[in-house]
DNA sequence: CCTCCACAGGAACTGATGGCGT
DNA sequence: ACGCCATCAGTTCCTGTGGAGG
C-alpha cells in the first residue's frame, strides 16, 4: 500500500534536478556582465561620470520598453558609482522609487523621504501637505549635505499623477538645486512610454531632458543570446531542448523584445520539467509554461478585484457579448440576490473601461442607428476561469 | 437631409477617512 | 479644538455622437 504523497516525496527525492541555480532564472537578478547592452552601459555611466569629479551630474532620462533592462543598466552603473565614490569624502545617498508601487503623489514623496532617512515621525505617512514634504526632503537634504540621486522608474506615472492633481512636483525637483545652498540633488528617469515627453511641462522637458538615452528592443536573436548565458549558468548540461529555446525565445521575444517574458517563460518551463521528472525541456513544456504563466496572471487579476467589479465581471459573463445597459441590468439583478447596494450606471461605465484595461474583458463601440451608440463587451477569458477563481468566495457562490 | 436613440465619457463635486500644525 | 490637507469611491450633471429610420 503506497501512500500518494510518500510517492510524489520519493519520486522527488530521487529524480534529479536539471536546474542549479535558480536565482539566475530571475529577470532582477543583476549578471556581472550584462551582455548586448554595452552601449547603453556606456552611454548611462558617461552621462553620470560628474559624481566622479564631485560635481552635479546632468539629469537623465532613459525610455524603453519593459524588459529591455533598463532598470537593471542604471542600477547597476549607480552601484558602481557608489562603490568608487564611497571611499571618497563625496558620499553619494541612492534613492530608488517605482511610481507604479506608489499609487499617490504623497506616497512617492514620502518613499523617496524614508530612503534619505527620514523617520515616520520626521516625515508621517499622511496628513501633511504636499508642499510641506517636499520642504523636508529638502532640508533634509540640505542639512546632511546629502548628494542624493532620485531614480524614478515608471516615471510616466508620476507625470499622470502630477497632471491629476495639478502639483507641479516634477518641476521643483528638477530644479531643486537652485533652492539648495548645501548637497545636491540628480534626477534619472525611467519612461516605458518614449513618447511621454511630449507631455510633460516644457520646463520639465529642458531640466529633465538634459540627457537621453534609449533602450531600443531586443530582437529574438538576441533574446536567444540572453537565455543561453542564463541558461548556461542555471541548468546542468543539455537539458534545454534546442526548438524549446527557440519558441521560448520566439513566444516572449517575437511582439515587444520582452528579456523578462522570456526569462519568466525559461524558469517555469523549468520548473515543469523537473516537476514531471523529466530530464530535459521541451517544446510541450514551454508552451505548457506559457498557458500557465496567463492562467496565473488572469486568476490573480480576477481575485484582486473588490465585490462590485467582481459583481460586474459576473455579470457579463451571464449576458456575454452584451452591451453596457444590459449588462447593468444584469448587475443590479445580481445586486439584488446578494441584498447589496447598486452603483449608478456611470460608476459601472468606469468600472468597465477599468476592467478592459487590464484585459479581461473586451469592449468594442457600435453605433446602432436610432438605436443610439453603445459598448458591447464580452469576456476575454473562459467563463470556467472565472467560477474557478470567484468560487472560495463565500458570497458570490451561489450566483456564478 | 434631419432626427433622435442609448449610451460614452469628461468635470466637478461629496462625504468619509485619517492625520497634520497650531 | 480647529481648520486644513490628500485621497478615494462614488454621484450628479453634462455634452457629444454615428447612423437607421423616417
């Protein structure tokens, strides 16, 4: 009599493992050399090299799409930087700030603050005004005779964010130093948008935009290079399959150049392999590894919503490929069974395009003559998908 | 050619939350 | 104790619109 799970242990125990080291199959882990993007290596580090010399460097913005290792260059030439610089009387405080991490103007502000030093009761997490924040990095900086370098990745965001509430927080920090008398203050940028200077403030554009550089995408060949030297490091000999690498290169590489897709898309069609005992990867187990790798990302999607997006989602999926006011009704129906409020049909207007955004649903706008104009939207994932990942909670159980 | 539908989607506002400085 | 500030979900009010049907 063999019980399943001293089964599966045993099987595990005794199959052995084709990947060596897993840290290497993360896209943010920081290889000493990271190849093909030497120029731009070199381009960042130049545009940087005053902090050597103990003065101001320009500001500096780098574009380029997700995955094309923009973060990990600047990074990387910063760290660098540091390193020389620290044994010098120049120091140097690195300050490193994702816009999409922070939802608010204030929530960014009040990141960069902690990264200088500032303590919650220096620098509290809410309550202050903006203006007032940003008076104490200020003086924060000043007074420690801080040389502080601001990277701002996503820094999109933080433009769409300064627009919405009319803060004109961008233009003061790339002019800060003007205001300082002690320490200074160095911005580089990080835009996945190139063409997001075109809306910015003109005077943003000439302080930010002293110095550009660009990552351009990797081409699959490229994206083949990058995961043979993962792949050489991470996996034991010849357990990569050569069509697997190539669709994997192929699948992530092909629309956008993603070296991130691609690496995500190498680790879990590892880890499939090995999981099923076998010895090498192939072509199944990165496709395999792709369907799951959506899957995932759609079930981790459709959780995180709040009860009324969800309440909408279901919704559509009981009157799929309709438009918005019967899909309203459908919601208020639903409202009713769970004895809830309904939301005006404005709010579930915005809540529609919010849920499209993110690709779970479709939209597509019809003019239907006298019969007015309208959005019909339909489900962009498999209705199971949904009953699957709605049915441990416990109120929407009885209505999908 | 005009009308008029059934919404799209912008703007401004509200009320609650939470916490500041004085 | 008071006024002020930022933020968020949601509401109210609004203007805009392609084309079927008259």
């Amino acid at each position: 009599m063999s019980d399943p799970i001293d089964d599966l242990l045993d099987a595990a125990e005794s199959g052995k493992s084709i990947i060596k080291n897993r840290d290497i199959l993360h896209f943010t882990y920081i290889p000493d050399t990271i190849l093909h993007r030497k120029n731009e290596q070199e381009q960042v580090t130049q545009s940087l090299l005053p902090i050597l010399k103990q003065s101001r460097p320009s500001n500096l913005l780098v574009y380029g799409k997700p995955g094309t290792g923009k973060t990990l260059v600047v990074k990387k030439v910063l760290s660098k930087i540091q390193e020389r610089v620290e044994r010098s009387n120049f120091p140097i405080k690195l300050v490193y700030s994702n816009s999409k991490n922070e939802t608010t103007l204030y929530g960014l502000l009040v990141s960069l603050g902690r990264q200088l030093g500032l303590e919650q009761d220096e620098l509290p997490s809410n309550g202050l005004a903006i203006s007032e924040v940003f008076k104490r990095l200020l003086s924060k900086i000043e007074g420690g005779k801080l040389n502080a370098i601001f990277v701002i990745d996503e820094i999109d965001y933080l433009a769409q964010l300064v627009v919405k509430t009319g803060k004109d927080i961008l233009y003061q920090l790339t002019r800060a130093n003007e205001q300082l008398k002690q320490g200074s203050l160095t911005m580089v940028g990080i835009s996945n948008d190139l063409t997001f200077k075109e809306k910015l403030d003109p005077r943003v554009i000439s302080s930010l935009g002293e110095e550009e550089i660009v990552f351009t995408n990797y081409n699959v060949e490229q994206i083949k290079k990058i995961l043979e030297e993962r792949i050489n490091e991470s996996f034991i000999e010849n357990s990569i399959e050569e069509p697997a690498l190539n669709l994997c290169a192929a699948l992530a590489g092909g629309e956008h150049g993603d070296a991130r897709r691609a690496i995500d898309l190498l680790r879990v069609s590892g880890e499939l392999a090995e999981r099923q005992q076998s010895d090498k990867v192939t072509i199944e187990h990165v496709r395999e590894a792709s369907l799951k790798i959506e899957e995932n990302k759609e079930e981790a999607s459709l959780k995180s919503y709040p009860l009324h997006e969800k309440l909408v989602i279901i919704a559509i999926m009981k009157v799929n490929g309709s438009s918005t006011g019967e899909i309203y009704s459908s919601y208020k129906n639903l409202c009713k069974a769970l004895g809830k409020d309904e939301l005006t049909q404005r709010r579930i207007t915005q809540m529609l395009s919010e849920i499209e955004l993110s690709g779970i649903i479709s939209g597509r706008l019809v003019h239907q003559g006298i019969h007015g104009r309208t959005k019909k939207y339909k489900l962009a994932i498999s209705s199971e998908m949904i009953k699957k990942s709605f049915k441990d909670d416990l109120s929407l159980q009885d209505i999908v």
